[in-house]
C-alpha cells in the first residue's frame, strides 16, 4: 500500500506509506478529486507515482454498452485497418464481406456546411462507411449503419478495441459483456484472449456478467472466475480458487455448483413473499379503481 484516504481525509490528513519515498506527499486537492489523478500530473510528485498515474490512464480501457452503440467517425488509423476488420465480420458469419468508408466531396459538403452544427457536420458528413454483402447474383450491395444489425455493429465498434487492446497488451474492463453479444460471440472474445497464439502482449480482459453459459472449466481457470457477493451493505470478492482444491477440482462443474449455492454470491429470492407482496398491491389497485 502507497497511500490510504478515507472519506473523511482531506488533502493534510492523508496518510502515506513507508515504501512512498522522495519528492512531494502532500499535494493539495479539491475533495471530489483522486491523489492519484492529482499526484500523476504533478512535477513535484516521485516518479514512481507519476508511472503508476500513467499506466492507469494509458494502459487500461473501460468498455460499457453505450461505447459500442451507433456509427462511429473512423481515425486514419482505424480506416488502414478496415480490411482486417471486414474480414472478421465475414469470419464469424454476420454475411458482411467487406467494410468500406467514403469520404464525401467538398463541393458536396459546402452545400449544407452553413445550415448544420460544426459537431454533426464533421462527425456525420464528411465521411461516409458501408457494410458490404453478396448478392445472390454475386453483386455487391452496400449498406448503410442503419440497415445493419444492432449486433454487427457492436461487434464493428468492438473490434477496434480489441485490435487496439490485444497489439498493446492493454488492460480492458467490460461490464456485462453478454448482454451486447451472441453467446458465441462471447466464448470467441474469450478464447482469443486465453489463447497465447493471438494474446502475444499478455493482454487482459476483466468483464461482469450475470450468465453462468461461461462458468465451465474448459473456458476458465478456477482462479479466473471471480463472484461478487452482497455482505451488509458491502460487496466480498473471491474466486473458485479461494476454496478448497479438495473440493473444487480443475473438472468440476462450476455453473451446476454455483446453481446449486455451492459458491454462495446467489440473490435471496424469496418467490413467495415477491408474489404475495404484488397479490396485495395488485389488489388495493383494483379496489382503488373501484
């Protein structure tokens, strides 16, 4: 431990540790601020601290659902790896062949350049990206973003990520990862990061999930399956490693267990008293409408 602040601390009474050595402790913060985020961008800070503050911000990528949702611009770096990325649409069968961007032509874009706001008209219409599909003719059609699926898309945006994460050997936290893509689609973004043939860099990926579908070992490792559990107010992590090798084998059937509340971390769900609760309010409904 470098550093512990606890909510009532402010910048004078944060406490350090022995191993934080040379340059400046006590920086002074706002109380809605991070020390890190404050001591990272600061001269007089130790260096150590500063590396730590840049690991954090540079080698670490959060991905929610919102970051994978519409069309998005395309960098010059991102549109020299279209063909790669169109080729993995086409590997994992979403019947797109190709992924192509078009850049709009000035005369054209000067004709609405007046009448749109400057953030719409640089994101929207100054390049234009089509997913390309076979006929059955053998023709090519191009489709719009809006035509696409939902779920080529996210997997269109994702990609990126995952071209960007796996090249650096970056960390990346996804929450509910199931909940954007098929269920093979998930065991495939898994296994690419398990495999050491395509994960060269070490890269990481760290995702929630409410699906137990992964929870087997021939996916997962046991010290790589983590469970969130609700203690008064508080959540306890651990993982199927934590217990006992004795009594939870590298073969034993991690979902059927953990069904079972073998690993505890199960909702208490009473059936009973949610439907007696809704029986009641669903009648004093009825009566009130009366």
């Amino acid at each position: 431990m470098l550093f512990d602040r606890t909510e009532e601390d402010t910048w004078e009474t944060i406490r350090f540790s022995n191993y934080y050595k040379g340059g400046q402790r006590k920086i002074p913060f706002f109380p809605n601020q991070s020390y890190l985020s404050k001591a990272g961008s600061t001269a007089a800070a130790p260096n150590f601290i500063r590396e730590v503050y840049r690991y954090l911000t540079r080698q670490i990528i959060c991905i929610t659902g919102s970051s994978l949702w519409g069309e998005r611009r395309l960098s010059e770096d991102q549109k020299e790896q279209l063909e790669t990325v169109g080729e993995l649409l086409h590997l994992i069968d979403t019947g797109v062949e190709t992924v192509s961007v078009t850049s709009i032509r000035p005369s054209v874009l000067e004709k609405y350049k007046q009448a749109i706001p400057t953030e719409v008209f640089i994101n929207q219409l100054t390049q234009r990206l089509y997913f390309n599909h076979l006929a059955s003719d053998g023709s090519v059609v191009k489709m719009d973003p809006k035509h696409v699926s939902e779920g080529t898309l996210r997997f269109f945006n994702f990609t990126f990520y995952l071209l960007e994460v796996l090249k650096r050997g970056l960390v990346v936290f996804f929450d509910e990862l199931e909940s954007q893509f098929h269920p093979e689609i998930v065991r495939l973004i898994v296994r690419l990061f398990n495999d050491p043939r395509v994960n060269t860099n070490h890269a990481q990926l760290f995702f929630t999930t409410h699906s137990v579908d992964l929870m087997k070992p021939e996916i997962f490792r046991r010290d790589q399956v983590w469970f969130a559990e609700k203690q008064d107010g508080a959540t306890k992590l651990y993982s199927i490693s934590d217990f006992e090798g004795a009594k939870v084998r590298s073969n034993s059937p991690y979902a059927e267990w953990y069904l079972e509340g073998r690993f505890g971390a199960l909702p208490q769900v009473n059936y009973l008293t949610i439907a007696d609760f809704l029986v009641d309010q669903l009648s004093q409904g009825s009566n009130n409408a009366s």
